[in-house]
C-alpha cells in the first residue's frame, strides 16, 4: 500500500498525530514494510538486531526530505532491528522507537480514562525501563486535546518531529520508548494545538526531577531502588501521630535555614540537612520537621507556593535519592517529616501547566473560577476527575515514594469558597446559588480518605482560616476529612495581645481566653508560622512591646502560654532563639545572635518547654478533649493573669499553668488548686537560665485549705513580671 501523500508531509512536518500508523515496520499488501524519519539523513540502512547483517536498504520517499521506506525482503515475520543512518560525514546505528510496542496496559488504560488511577506516577512522566528487551525510557503524558506530542531533549537535537508520541485511545494520554535515554536526560514535551498551533515546550507534569532553576526542563530520574532503612520508625508511626500523643512541629525553609558563606552563600544540601538540621530538631526536643514547599518551582521568592514540578523535589538541594536520605535521617532520629503541600493553584509560567495542550486543562477556562487575584495563579478545576486524580495521586507519591508522614494542605480557605478575594460579579456560585466550592470539598474529603485509607499512620493538616466546620471531622461525617487544624484563629487574637502595651492588656483580655470557646470544635494546631514574620509584620521578637529584655521576657512569656495552651505546637525556624529580624528567604538565619545570652537563653527554654511538653502527658493527652482544660483565672482582666489545669488519664498528675503578662511581680498570689498536695514548680520561663532574673517558687509550694479561685485549697506563689509557670501535682 502506497504512502499516502498528506501522511508523508504531516510526518515530515512533524504534526501527524497517528505517527505508529506510519513509521516503524508494518505489514501492507503481504509484505513487511519499514518507514523511518531522520530528518537530512542521505541513507538508511536496516540491520537484524541480533546479527547486525543488512535486511534492506530504505529509499527516500518522494518530495520529502528524511523520509525513507523498505521492504524487508524474504522476511515475513514482524523482527527487531535497527537503523543504520549516514548523514554526510556522520555514520550511526540506533533503534527505531517505532518498532516497539505500546508499554501501558489496558487496566492502565481503564483507570485512566476513568480518572481513578491513584498510582498515576507509575504510568505517566518518564521511567527507565527496559522493554522487549532493550534499554531505554518511555515518557507519557496526559494531553487530550492535542493534534500531535513529541519528547524533546539533547537526544535529538530538540526537534520535536524526531520522537512523536502514540495516543492512547480515548483515555488522552501519549506514551512512546525511546531506546537509550537513561537517568540524567533532559526533555520536555512539545504539543501542538488543536488549533495546530505550537505551544511553548513543557515540562513533564509528572516528572520526578528538574534542571536548576532558571532552567525549566525535566529530568529522567528513576524511583526503583533505593533502600530504605526506616521500617522501625514507619511501623510505630501511627501510633506517635495520634490526636492524643505529643506533637512538636519546627517549620523549615531549606533555602535559608542555614547557608554556606564560604561558598558564594549557598543554601545546604539535602545531606547536609539530614545531619546538620536533623541533629537540631532532635537537640532542640521537636518531634517533627514541616517542610515549606519543596516541589519544583521556577521562582525562589515564591517560596515554593508556585509549584511547577509537582512530583519532583526541587534539585537546589540535590537530587530525590538525596532527599530521601534526608527523610530517612529523620526517621532515624525520630523526627517526622511533614511536607507543605500545595493544591491550590499553580503558576502562568510557559512551561507548566497553565493551558498545558492549547486548552484550559488543569484550570478552569473562565477567569472567574480559575484565576486567583491574590497571586496572580491558574486555580485547579476540582470538578473534572482527571484533574483531582493527579492531585489525589501526588500527595500518595509524597507518602508513599519518599516516605513523608504528613502534608500540610495549604491554603484551604480559598479553595474552599468560590468567593474567596473576589468582589461581587467576580465569581461564578455552585450548582445550589451558593459560595461555597463544592468540588474543591469534594476533591479535599477524597483526598482525605485515600491518603489515610491507603498509607499507615499518615497526617494530613489544614491551614484554615475560616470558620468552616469540621475540617477535621471524618468526611463520612460530612467532614473534610483533614487530622489537624491550623488554629489561626488563636494564632491572630494571641499576637495581637501580646503587641499591647503591658499596661493596655486588661482591654484586650478576652484574646487570650477567646479561643477556648472553640478549642476542642477541631484537633488544633497552634502556628507560628513564617507567615507571621514577614511582608512587614516584624519578627515574634520585635512584635513584643518594650525595650531589649522586656521584649525577651515577653516573648518567654508567651512561648510558655503556648506551650501550656491545648493544641499541638509549630513554630517556625529562628523563632527559637529569636531571630531579631524579618525571615529573608535569600539569607541564613542569623546564628551569630547564638552568641549572645538572651538569645541563648529562649533557645533553651524552647528545648525545655518541648521537654516538658513531650514528658508530661497532661500538657498533649486530651488535647482535643474539653474535660483535659479547666480555667482556674479566667476573667482577672486588672492583673492580666491566667491560671488554668491542664489534665491527662487518670494517672497522670494534673498540670497547673500560670501566666502574668504585666511587668509586675505578683508576691503572695493565691491561686485556687483543684487537689491538695504538694505542687511542683516544673518550669518558669523568668529563670536565670533563660535570660530571666530567677525570682520563683524554690521548687514549688504545698497546697493550703484556704479558698481561692472558686477552690477549696490555694497554693501562694509568686508570679514574676511577664512570666509563665508550671506546676505539677507531686504524686
């Protein structure tokens, strides 16, 4: 059968979207028939692939150029060959991608058509493999509006007319293998238009690596194969990252945790963090690390909340076997490791997914739903299953693949709302008239319920800032799904407080007992986030009213009625020794203030404060639980004082919690006690050894039968200017 004509030019042209149906070696009119393109080659050859001798001679098919044709003699079974290819002085041998058959499976195929294949990384992106029996890559990508997709790479010349993919039936996604690529190639996808149209060259959407930035392209990087040693740490997971169990989080920014000065300052490796980071979360007495964004981005100053490569840990500090060792540091000393986790939007960047084939494919094409004004970003559309497929399959990559023990969802709030930063005829409502975005609900209790349903022990943690209900409620409550809340609530009444002039506190009272009205409505997080020290809003240290060691005092202050307050705790890197400045996410954290007392003085107390919390099951047990609080000093407005009992099972002593927020010593206080016995001072952020000027308790005060607090029995203290106390029931 006779090449059409339109097939060869369309081939030739490099839009041909059925490029299988021509190249490769097929059977036509009895005959095996061989069609290759390797554009300016002179001559052609095809030799056996066992014995290397010549079958045939192609010749070039008429008014193309690069286009050659053959039959292959005697033979009359379908073989393996290769093609021997002169181009004026240049002479080589390779493989023809188009011999080969497809590599997807028709249960593959099944699933994702049907937008439900929640191993997705295991068929799309690039992986090394060897197929009938020879070495190469397959690449596969989801583009169903494409009239044609190429893989291009140094590995032909970025001519994206060398290496067309094959479409697989209706499901939109092209794969091809391409013999001899191996780990390290660059590439990216070329996709021509419906509208035949070529649209800037993208990044694999499922690759697993990426070139260092500003460099956009993909790279080949093989999941199979390492060697994990942490079966110890995952098999005892679940049961430290219960409700009920001591949570600790220290927010890092990987970047610019610590850099190296000698070295052009550049930021550390992934195994310099799996020792150097790793060995201070684990001094510093934190249970887990919070990773900001560490997916590929294109722009540092997005701080990883623009991600492109949603697969591929971000190579400024390494590559994925490096940052799984990393991982695995962690797990080794203990230390889990959450990872921030975005779904929200993504980035208009060129090479990424924004109009991904030609069309509004990952986004929404009406502005009103799929661009958010607030970073100026493509919003997912939740509502087509493809679309929530991939994401659903990412956060089961991160858990699975790299063994991460959590995802921090960011930006829930505006997922969450149709409404979100938008002003009136700026929105499209639901399907009900409402605000609400119901497929970004859906989408977000599906996610839930597969991550928790599919990986042991696994937590999944919400930035909320709303107040939407149950967002830690289990989906088939009518949940979304999520273990933990970000009480941001908490977060904002609490620093607002705290920037008060001492003497203007007794008007601000209520911020500080507010969020116990609504404490136990969700399992909390408390964050101090890197949110809260930058754009302007100063750092924790600076917030603080004051001068030099009022503002330290302060600030122990307040660390200690977090620490006391219910909810798991997250404080974000340099807050524990306090950083005097703004985060910079250009520049390490200023370690040269370690130096200085102060300074070494709250970094210590943040290391007893997580001590105390981790080793006193009445500061983390019932959490979640309205009968773990009792206020003993709610309303003492004037002498912005507060007094509460922090309780754990029946075994374990109660915890008494005290705080003054004036920068009066409170001698002699009587403060109502809910057991008579003899009350340990277990900590007082006022000591000498944090900075403060040691006034305290000697230890502790035993109770006496003479009321207080609407109690029976007191205990008389001293409560030391701006200082919080912990006392616990010897027992």
């Amino acid at each position: 059968m006779a090449l059409a004509p339109q097939d060869a030019q369309d081939i030739v042209a490099g839009c041909h979207g059925d490029p299988f149906s021509v190249l490769g070696l097929h059977e036509e009119d009895g005959k095996l028939v061989v069609r290759a393109f390797v554009p300016d080659a002179q001559n052609i050859d095809v030799l056996d692939a066992k014995t290397g001798r010549k079958i045939t001679s192609l010749t070039p098919v008429s008014d193309t150029t690069g286009l050659f044709e053959g039959t292959a003699g005697r033979r009359k079974k379908r073989f393996a060959y290769h093609l021997s290819v002169t181009q004026d002085a240049h002479h080589w041998i390779h493989d023809d991608p188009y011999r080969f058959g497809p590599v997807m499976g028709a249960w593959d195929e099944y699933l994702l058509g049907e937008g439900t294949h929640r191993q997705l990384w295991h068929v799309l992106g690039a992986h090394v493999m060897e197929h009938e029996d020879v070495a190469g890559t397959h690449f596969a990508v989801w583009a169903p509006n494409a009239a044609r997709v190429s893989v291009v790479g140094d590995f032909n010349a970025w001519d994206g007319r060398r290496h067309l993919l094959r479409r697989r039936g209706q499901t939109g996604v092209w794969e091809i293998f391409v013999p001899a690529i191996s780990e390290g190639e660059v590439y990216k996808f070329e996709v021509l238009g419906a509208d035949r149209q070529l649209l800037p060259q993208k990044a694999d959407p499922v690759g697993f690596g990426a070139e260092h930035p500003p460099r956009t392209g993909s790279v080949v990087r093989k999941l199979a194969g390492y060697d994990w040693k942490d079966t110890a740490w995952l098999s005892r997971r679940a049961a430290v990252q219960r409700f009920d169990q001591p949570i600790s989080i220290y927010e890092v920014h990987l970047g610019s945790w610590r850099r190296v000065p000698e070295e052009n300052n550049r930021p550390l490796s992934y195994h310099e963090h799996a020792t150097q980071l790793v060995s201070y979360v684990k001094d510093m007495g934190f249970t887990h690390i919070e990773l900001m964004p560490i997916s590929e981005f294109p722009f540092d100053g997005s701080w990883g909340y623009q991600p492109v490569g949603l697969f591929a840990p971000t190579i400024r500090h390494g590559t994925p076997e490096e940052f799984r060792a990393f991982v695995e540091a962690a797990h080794d000393a203990g230390i889990g490791v959450i990872l921030d986790w975005v779904p929200g939007h993504f980035p208009e960047d060129a090479h990424g997914l924004a109009k991904f084939d030609g069309t509004a494919l990952y986004e929404h094409a009406d502005p009103k739903e799929g661009f958010h004004p607030d970073w100026n970003t493509m919003v997912f559309n939740y509502g087509r299953a493809e679309v929530s497929n991939y994401l659903i399959a990412n956060a089961l990559y991160w858990l699975q693949e790299h063994h991460l023990d959590g995802l921090r969802v960011d930006a829930v709030a505006s997922m969450l709302y149709r409404d979100y930063s938008r002003k009136a005829g700026e929105w499209i409502p639901n399907k009900d008239g409402g605000r609400e975005n119901l497929e970004a609900i859906a989408f977000l209790q599906n996610m839930n319920t597969t991550t928790y349903g599919e990986v042991d022990g696994i937590m999944t943690v919400a930035e909320e800032s709303t107040a939407f209900p149950g967002v830690s409620a289990p989906a088939d409550a009518g949940g979304l799904g999520f273990g933990f809340k970000w009480n941001m609530g908490w977060m904002n009444d609490t620093l607002s407080y705290m920037a008060e002039d001492p003497v203007h506190r007794k008007f601000h009272h209520s911020k500080m007992t507010f969020g116990l009205h609504y404490a136990f409505s969700e399992n909390f997080i408390l964050p101090l986030s890197h949110d809260e020290v930058v754009h302007g809003k100063k750092s924790l240290l600076d917030k603080m009213p004051g001068q030099g060691a009022e503002k330290f005092a302060n600030l122990r202050a307040y660390y200690g009625f977090m620490w006391g307050h219910p909810g798991k705790k997250l404080l974000f890197m340099g807050c524990e020794f306090a950083q005097g400045v703004e985060w910079n996410h250009d520049s390490s954290l200023d370690w040269h203030l370690l130096d200085l007392p102060p300074h070494v003085g709250m970094q210590a107390l943040v290391r007893d404060l997580n001590k105390l919390y981790c080793s006193h099951s009445a500061l983390y047990a019932l959490d979640t639980r309205r009968d773990g609080f009792e206020w003993i000093e709610e309303n003492n407005a004037d002498e912005s004082v507060f007094a509460w009992v922090r309780r754990g099972d029946a075994k374990a002593p109660p915890m008494l919690v005290v705080s003054n927020f004036t920068p009066v010593a409170r001698e002699n206080r009587r403060i109502g006690v809910p057991e008579d016995g003899h009350w340990v001072e277990r900590l007082n952020t006022n000591s000498e050894f944090y900075g403060g000027d040691g006034q305290g308790n000697l230890g502790g005060v035993h109770s006496e039968q003479v009321a207080a607090s609407g109690r029976a029995q007191s205990i008389k203290v001293t409560v030391p200017p701006l200082t919080t106390l912990f006392f616990e029931l010897e027992r």
